[in-house]
C-alpha cells in the first residue's frame, strides 16, 4: 500500500473525523449524566476528578454504549459517502485512478484511512474512560478489561457498519445504490440485534466472518465497476 | 511485445443500454502519430477514450494500449501513458504544489523542472488551489500533470473544451512546443479543429459512434473537395454520384461537396449531367469535417487504413 495515497486519504477527511470525535463525545456524556443528578457540562470534570462514582458501572454499560452504536452507526454510514461520492461526482476518480497504482491501492487507502478515523472517534473517548478509571482511588469499583467489551463490540461492529456502506456506495446505477444503501445495511443491523438474543458469541464470530465478506465485496466491486 | 502500434482497437464497441454509444470501431494509430479524433457531440469519443483507458468495460470488441489490454493496464504502462481528462477534474481543494507533490510521489519518471517551467509559462501561482483557478488554468494543470512523467504516449480528451480562443492558441502553442522535441505518440480529441489541423498527423472521424474516416491529414483534405459546375440537365432530382455528402443548386449552378474526389468523378459528372464550367475548390479541415459530419449523410467511409 502506498503512504502518499493514505496521507492524500487523510488529509480529505480528518475534519469528519474531528466532526464525529466531538458528536460520540457529547453522546457519551448525555449517556453518563442520565440517571445523574449532574448536568451535562460537569459530567467531564466530575469524571476526571473521581466524584461520578454513581455511574461507574454503567460507564463501560448499555446505556453509555447505546448513545455510541447509535451515534457510531451514523458515522459508519456518512464517512464512506463523504469519501466517495466527491471522487464519484468530480470525477476525480478518474484521475486517481490513472496514476500507476493498482485499484487495489486505491481502494485500501481508502479503507485503511476510513477505518483508523472511525476507530479513533470511538476509541479517543474509550482511552478517556479506561484511562480516568485506572487512576487508583478515582472510582470505587476497580477497572477491569472486560468492562470494555461493549465499546469494543460497538467500535467493531461500526467498521463492519463502514464497509457494508462502503460496499453499497460502490454499486452502479442511483437506484441500485440507494437501494441497497437504505437495505443491506439496515438488515445486517437487524439482524445482529437478533443474533444478539442468542450469544455473544455467535454474534462475534458472525462479525468477524462478515468483516472478511464486506472486504472482498468491496475489492471485487471496485475493480469490476466502471468509472466514467 | 511489439509496440509498432502504440494503440489497437479491435469491434470496440459500447451499448448504454439499448443504445450504441460506440459501435465497432477497429483502428490501429502508430508509434510517434500525432492523431486528431473528431466528432460532433454525442459521437462517442469520451466512451472510445474511457475504454481505452480501462475506465469502461466495453460491451464487445478489445482496446489495447502499448500492448496491453486496456481493463488489465499495469501501474507500469499507465506509468507511460498521459491522460488528460475531459473537464479536467482534479481535486479541488489541493494547490497546485500539493498536487504536484502528489504526482511525484506517484511517477518514477517525474520531471520536476518541466512540471516549474509549464508553471511559469502559463503564468500559475502555485500557492492557489485548483477551486480559484479558471477553467482555461485548470487544463493547463492538467496538460503539465499529463507531461511531466514524460510518458510516450498522451491521451488527451477534448483538451481545449470550454477554453476562450486566446488561451486556446497558447495551449496549443504550448503542447506544440514542448512535443514536438519528443517523438510521442498523441492520441487527442477535440472540437476545435483549427488545433487539429495545426498539429495531426492523422484524422479519425467518429460519428454516430461508427468510425467514418481515419486517414493522414493531408489525404483527408485531399479527398474532400467542393466542385462549382454549370449543369445543362438537371432537374430537382439529387445528384446521383457516390461520395456527394452536400449539394445546392443556385439557377443553373451546382455546387457539391464530395468525398473520395477522383478524376473519374469528374468526367461522371460531364457525362451525366453535361457540366460545364467545372471548378474544384480545396476546402480547409473545419469545413471538410463539418461537410463530412453534417452533409447529406451518405454513409462514405475515407481512407481507412
């Protein structure tokens, strides 16, 4: 893969990627001030200076992460559109493309770069959390890794949520694409919400192998379609 | 691989749908041509050009640039191939330095000082970026970013479209100069056809999407001739002579625009019309490739190689 193609990838979209740090930050602490008595301005200080020990739990817990997969899952959908749909409609992937690259760089830049943004935009505010928390004395309950497992499902599931967008952006034809734009994803959605019912571990591996899927489908969609 | 030909097209051929856009065009341009590809809009050849550049698969029929299959086009041989797109997209918010810093990362043979030196030809700041500059700017962007990997062989759609004439004859001033020193391969279409006719080598006409003449410039022009004649016995009927693309008659004057013009013709015309008086006007490229395109619509194939 080839640095300047993911530096150029980069630099077209780091500012979405500050826009969604700034969005998952504001959903995290609408998640932690409910049920607080605080407000939602002090929920920050009060984190970082150990006085939220009423929501210590619930801070790696469903009702933080539910404001993430929510605000996490518009993400996956808008950042492959802002990532594409200029080089479509400028045609600038023409010109991309015709640099003695194969589309197969191409292409992975733009995964690798779409990817790293969305991860940091969840991650930044798990460091946060993971790191406020390990300060001995700040909480009541100790930090455990395990506490993190439904962020770290949340920040995988969401680049799946990327590629599988990414996948239907890349269809020809409008209605073709916004077909599958409003329909693949929403039932991949669904879907994991009732494989969620049953284990969660089946639900692991049914993201890890369609990980792979979405992968493939994109490359093979990339290199067959035609750009005019 | 032999590259005599530096491109090969074989029935190319393109449907959107119902419609085709390009309909089995074969044709094969030499190395060191320099080749004018005209037709009106609609034509075909921005499809003709994405084909062979691998950016659309064609429905049947094969392309190949310097050897190679145009949809399995190496980073190698796109590395020796200069295209310039129509309309000139690139990326916006880039400055030309960034962009030009872009493209060296991108070509092994990137001339930097020839990327500087079309810069301060054409006048460019390279602080502004691609949104502030006009159209007419943007192509010469383009044009420098096409020749600075110093490929051998440019493809260059519509370069000058939407250009004011002045800009218009420095671009073409311009790509004169800095390629003739060179022995590249062109391959441009356009619609202006002062520029072709100042620079080709060789004409390719596409109309319709089917390939109606590909011929040296010169036997082009030759071919395509206006003939003035006193006619004795004629009447509303048209003149039926193969080749005749426009005829208008002004009282017992004839005048005829002919294609594949040959001494036979002429006498045909005495013969059967009893055509006195007979002058033959050469015509300039503009008004053969319009009379050509937009005539009677005789399907006459020229020259075909």
């Amino acid at each position: 893969m080839k640095t300047y193609l993911i530096k150029k990838e980069f630099k077209s979209i780091w500012k979405w990627g500050i826009i969604a740090t700034a969005i998952h930050f504001i959903g995290f602490m609408i998640g932690q001030s409910l049920g607080s008595k605080h407000s939602l301005i002090e929920i920050p200080y009060l984190m970082l200076t150990g006085e939220l020990a009423e929501v210590t739990s619930p801070m790696f817990g469903y009702k933080s992460a539910f404001y993430f997969w929510l605000i996490s899952i518009l993400t996956a959908v808008v950042l492959p559109i802002v990532q594409m749909n200029p080089e479509i409609q400028n045609k600038t992937i023409t010109f991309l493309l015709h640099r003695p690259i194969s589309k197969s760089d191409a292409i992975n830049s733009k995964i690798v770069s779409g990817l790293v943004i969305l991860v940091l935009s969840i991650g930044l505010q798990l460091g946060f959390v993971i790191l406020v928390c390990s300060i001995p004395g700040n909480y009541a309950a100790p930090f455990e890794f395990d506490m993190t497992f439904s962020w770290l499902l949340c920040i995988y599931f969401s680049c799946c949520m990327y590629l599988a967008v990414l996948f239907c952006f890349l269809q020809e034809g409008k209605f073709k694409k916004w077909v599958t734009l409003f329909s693949l994803p929403t039932i991949y959605w669904l879907f994991l919400l009732v494989l969620l019912h049953f284990s969660i571990w089946i639900l692991i591996i049914f993201l890890l192998a369609t990980f792979s899927v979405w992968y493939l489908a994109i490359r093979y969609s990339f290199e067959e379609r035609d750009f005019s | 691989m032999s590259e005599e030909y530096v491109i090969e097209t074989n029935q190319l051929t393109k449907y959107f749908g119902d419609k085709v856009v390009v309909n089995s065009v074969s044709l094969k341009v030499k190395k060191g041509k320099i080749v004018g590809f005209l037709g009106r809009n609609g034509a075909g050849k921005s499809t003709f050009i994405r084909m062979l550049m691998g950016f659309l698969k064609p429905s049947y029929g094969t392309s190949k640039v310097l050897g190679c299959n145009s949809l399995d086009l190496t980073p190698e041989i796109r590395e020796r191939i200069g295209y310039m797109i129509e309309n000139h997209p690139l990326y916006p918010k880039m400055s030309i330095k960034q962009l030009r810093g872009f493209s060296r990362e991108s070509y092994s043979k990137w001339k930097d000082d020839m990327f500087a030196e079309m810069m301060a030809y054409f006048e460019l700041d390279e602080k502004k970026k691609i949104m502030e500059l006009s159209r007419g700017q943007r192509a010469q962007v383009s044009l420098a970013l096409a020749l600075s990997p110093d490929p051998d062989v440019l493809v260059l759609d519509d370069p000058t479209l939407g250009i004011d004439p002045v800009i218009n004859r420095e671009f073409i001033d311009a790509m004169v100069q800095l390629i003739q020193s060179q022995k590249r391969t062109i391959f441009f279409s356009s619609h202006s056809i002062s520029s072709v006719d100042r620079i080709a080598d060789e004409v390719i006409v596409l109309e319709n999407g089917v390939l109606r003449a590909h011929a040296e410039l010169a036997f082009f022009k030759d071919k395509i001739k206006k003939i003035q004649m006193k006619v004795k016995q004629w009447g509303t009927e048209e003149i039926a002579i193969p080749g005749v693309l426009k005829q208008f008659k002004i009282d017992d004057i004839v005048t005829l625009t002919i294609a594949n013009f040959t001494e036979e013709i002429l006498n045909s015309l005495k013969e059967k019309y009893q055509a006195v008086d007979i002058e033959v006007i050469d015509i300039n490229l503009e008004d053969a490739f319009i009379d050509f395109t937009a005539g009677n619509k005789q399907k006459m194939i020229l020259g075909l190689k």
